[in-house]
C-alpha cells in the first residue's frame, strides 16, 4: 500500500508541483494526497487545483493559539487518513503537539545544521563557506534541527545570488521526492 503523504507549504510550491508530479510518474511508494497551506492567496493554490490535489486553507491567524492551530490541522489529516508530513516551504515552527502524532520530513535550503531560519540561501551566500545545498531532514522540535536524511552541495565559487538560487531549487525538485521514497522503505 502506498503511504499517503500532505504536503504542507505556504508559497510557490515548487516542490509541492515536483512532488506530486514524480510521484505519479513513478512508484515510489507514496501519494500526495492533501496540500495543508497557512496563506490564503499562496501561489501553491493555484498548483494544487491544476493537478487536481484536494487543499486546505488552515491560517495561524484564526486561532488564538498554536495548539488549537495544531490540532485543527491533525483533525484534517486524520480525515484523509495522512501517514507522513511532508514541509515545503512550510513557513511555521511545528509544535511537538503535532510532531507526537505524525512524522515530518523537511527540505531546507542549506547545509544543515549551517544556516537555519527562515533565509538559508541569503544567509549561505553572504557567509565564506565554499559549498551551498540542500538538507532533507527529519523535523523534531528545535527549527531545521533534526536528524539529516540527506545532502546534496555544489562550488558556489564565483557564481551570483540568483545562480546559486536556481542551483539549490533544481538540487531540491532532482532529490526530494527520492529521499521521501527511501525514507518509507526503510521506516
Ligand atoms: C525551498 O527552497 C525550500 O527549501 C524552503 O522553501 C522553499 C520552498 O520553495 N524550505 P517552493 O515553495 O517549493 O517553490
């Protein structure tokens, strides 16, 4: 039985777009099966639609706390029967009030645990490392803190801000959705 995955951003969706399209192309032993998005007028709305992917707007804004947020978004999940969490650009801090229910995988757009928080290319390129990439990473509850699944880099030398952002974007839509499968089978 293929798991089935909500993928939850709050953006373009790009990875959103690459997850749900590999995913049909190929068995890797998951479906995308609901997008969990935090902003209402996000661009990956209009991806989800297209590829006929059912959404939910759930926004922080429309509760008074984190924990009621959390629990309304586990409801949701529960109902489409979700087995595994995918962020994508997902911009909120996950509590452990949904991490003790489900597990999480991340993307982030640095050599963890280099660079954390919201600007990990900005702040990636602004440093002297030599190398940039991506990490995909298991969430816990510290922010872009828990255990690495997998790295991918390139030589940033001489290249400029936008190069390197096309770079780290095609380095995430060419691993994720492989390391998602890999993750599957061997949990
Ligand atoms: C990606 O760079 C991802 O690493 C980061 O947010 C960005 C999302 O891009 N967490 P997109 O919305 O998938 O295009």
């Amino acid at each position: 039985m293929k798991k089935r995955v909500a993928v939850f951003a709050s953006g373009s969706g790009s990875n959103f777009e690459q997850l749900v399209n590999q995913s049909r192309q190929q068995d890797l032993g998951f479906e995308i099966c609901a997008l969990v998005c935090n902003r209402k007028k996000a661009k990956v709305f209009e991806r989800s639609e297209r590829l006929g992917i059912e959404s939910t707007y759930i926004g922080l804004k429309n509760f008074e706390t984190k924990s009621e947020y959390e629990q309304e978004i586990i409801r949701y999940l529960k109902s489409k029967d979700i087995d595994l969490v995918v962020l994508a650009g997902y911009m909120v801090i996950i509590t452990p009030v949904l991490i003790n229910e489900y597990t999480i995988l991340n993307i982030h757009p640095s050599l963890l645990p280099k660079h954390p928080g919201k600007q990990g290319i900005i702040d990636s390129y602004n440093s002297k490392d030599k190398e940039m990439g991506i990490t995909i990473h298991q969430v816990d509850e510290g922010v872009d803190t828990g255990p690495i699944i997998a790295q991918y880099s390139f030589d940033r030398t001489g290249i400029t801000l936008e190069k390197a952002e096309v770079r780290v974007h095609e380095l995430e839509h060419e691993n994720f959705a492989k390391d998602i499968s890999k993750f599957i089978k061997n949990n």
